[in-house]
C-alpha cells in the first residue's frame, strides 16, 4: 500500500466521524437552544417608573395587555400619605399580570431602576420594555392583538439585544384643563416633524451576560454597543438618545409629553425621574410642542406663581387675545 492509499484510508473514517461529531453537536445545541427559549416565563415584560401616575395607568396597562405584554413590573415611586398604584390596580395584580415594587417615599433614579429591574426579571423575560408611563408603543396594523410577540419573533431581530423604538411626540390639542376621557381620545395631534420624534426608548433582549444599564446616566438607551438595532432590525448607528431619520413607518411610540396644561403643571411639580430640570426650560419645552395662548400662559403664571412675559414673544408673535 503506497503512502497515498494509506492517508486515504486514513481520511476516510475520520472525516466520516468529524461529520457525525458535528451533526450530534448541532443537534444537541438546537435542543438547549429550545430548551432556553422555553424556560422564559414571560415573552415580554415592562418596567417603569412612576410617580402620581394614577390618571393613565389603567389605560396604560390596558393598552400594552392589548399588545401583547405578559407581565409589568411598576415601580410606585410615590411621597407617602399620597396616592399609590396598588389602590387602583388591585384587578390585574390579583390576575399576576401586575407586580407592584413599593419605593413609596423613597428618591429613586430611574435608571438606577431600570438597572435593578433588568438583573432580577433576566432571566424570566425574553424581552423587556424601559418606558415611562406617557409612552405608548403603536404599531401601524389593524389587528393589535399579540403585536409586540409578532414583531420581535420577525427573524430580523434574531441577531439584536437592544431595539431602539422613536417617539412621535403628541401635543396638547389646545386642551387648558385635565378631563377623564383616555389619552388617546384627548391627545389625537401628533407632530409628525418634530425634532424630538429622533429620541428613542428600548427594548431589551433578557438573559444578557452584562447590565445594560450599568454606569448609565440617561434612560432613553442603554450604553450597550453590542447588536443595537433600530425598529426595523437594521443595526443602529448611533449610540446616543437619538436616531436619525426617525424610524416611524412601521412602530413607534405615541408620547404624550404634555398633555394638557393643567397636567403639565402636575408633571412640572412631580419633577423629572433622573434629572434636576430648570422650571425655564420646562416652559420653553412646553411652548415648543404647543401653541402660545394668553389663556395658557395666565394658566402657568398663576399656579407656577411666576411671570412668563418673556415668554409672551417666544416665537415672535404676541399672545393672542
């Protein structure tokens, strides 16, 4: 037998083994790849955190229970001797579609919460929403019902861990005073070409080796720079609060920023979750969403207990009598 027979001879079986070996691996690795995915309690969670949000929770909740969300994880970040969430969510905790994380007269940050959240619900969530509570998540189909399961089971998302959702900011339909009609019939205007629709939540994938959300100081999107995709499943290319152009064709999130006065005026009060913001920049922020009004500003004046003439000229047009 030549020296090339013999190699032959030798090739033969180990290649014949080598394919078994990787069939059995490939096989036994689609088992515990299955077996993983079936280990998630729930397909999608949402964490928030909230203070005084009494007024929109239900119709929060029920709107993402619409989508598709299994479970929420809210955290009551209220003073005490005020309202809380357990007192009117007492139907969907005793249905476990609501856990209650008590932080009542607690100062908490929200991102910190965010952080806390990710590393307890991990491993039970496949994938996990970091909202506040005036952002509703949409999608343009007509039948809603599951769409969140829908949309991140698209083979598109296979390969991310972060997906970054745009705003579409509403404003305040010119409304002064709070009534108890839902959100979604008060604040039907949405200003498809405002600056701000380039900010984004996220939507993280659960089981993930590191925090995404550690050493964070914002909470719009984790500084995890590893398979970031946009709504789209495209890989975003950004790794800041904002993405360019808006991806707003297929999901979005619907943000009720303002609401209207009387609301923003609460919202002013309550404060930001993360961050000290100056009552100037409140105000120019309203203004920028909204139309100037003598009746909004009298409004602001009086219960702020502030003057806002300089605000009269703010975009070079008098307040209208």
């Amino acid at each position: 037998m030549n020296i090339n027979r013999k190699l032959e001879f030798i090739e033969k079986p180990f290649v014949i083994i080598l394919c078994l070996y990787l069939i059995l691996v490939s096989k036994f690795a689609f088992i515990f790849q299955t077996k993983i995915e079936k280990n998630y309690k729930y397909f999608f969670c949402y964490v928030s955190l909230g203070k005084l949000e009494n007024k929109y929770t239900k119709e929060m909740i029920e709107h993402y229970i619409k989508l598709g969300v299994n479970k929420f994880f809210l955290g009551d970040n209220n003073e005490k001797n005020t309202e809380t969430f357990t007192n009117i969510l007492q139907k969907y905790i005793k249905d476990r579609f609501v856990e209650i994380i008590d932080l009542i007269g607690i100062k908490k940050d929200q991102t910190e919460f965010f952080g806390e959240s990710y590393e307890k619900h991990k491993a039970e969530c496949k994938w996990i929403s970091f909202f506040d509570f005036d952002e509703f998540l949409d999608f343009n189909i007509k039948n809603k019902e599951s769409a969140i399961q829908d949309y991140l089971s698209k083979p598109k998302f296979d390969k991310c861990n972060v997906i970054l959702n745009n705003w579409i900011i509403a404003n305040d339909n010119n409304l002064v005073r709070y009534d108890n009609r839902s959100l979604k019939e008060r604040f039907s205007n949405f200003l498809y070409n405002s600056e701000d629709n380039r900010f984004v939540k996220s939507i993280i994938r659960g089981n993930l080796k590191y925090n995404p959300w550690k050493y964070n100081k914002t909470s719009h999107r984790p500084q995890y720079r590893i398979k970031v995709c946009d709504s789209n499943g495209n890989k975003a290319k950004t790794f800041n609060d904002v993405l360019l152009p808006p991806r707003i064709d297929n999901i979005y999130i619907k943000h009720f920023v303002t609401k209207s006065v009387e609301e923003y005026v609460e919202k002013i009060k309550r404060g930001h979750p993360s961050e000290n913001t100056p009552l100037k920049l409140w105000i120019t922020n309203f203004f920028k969403f909204n139309k100037i009004s003598k009746e909004k500003v009298q409004y602001l004046e009086k219960k702020l207990n502030i003057s806002l003439t300089k605000f009269h000229y703010i975009f070079g047009s008098k307040i209208n009598n």
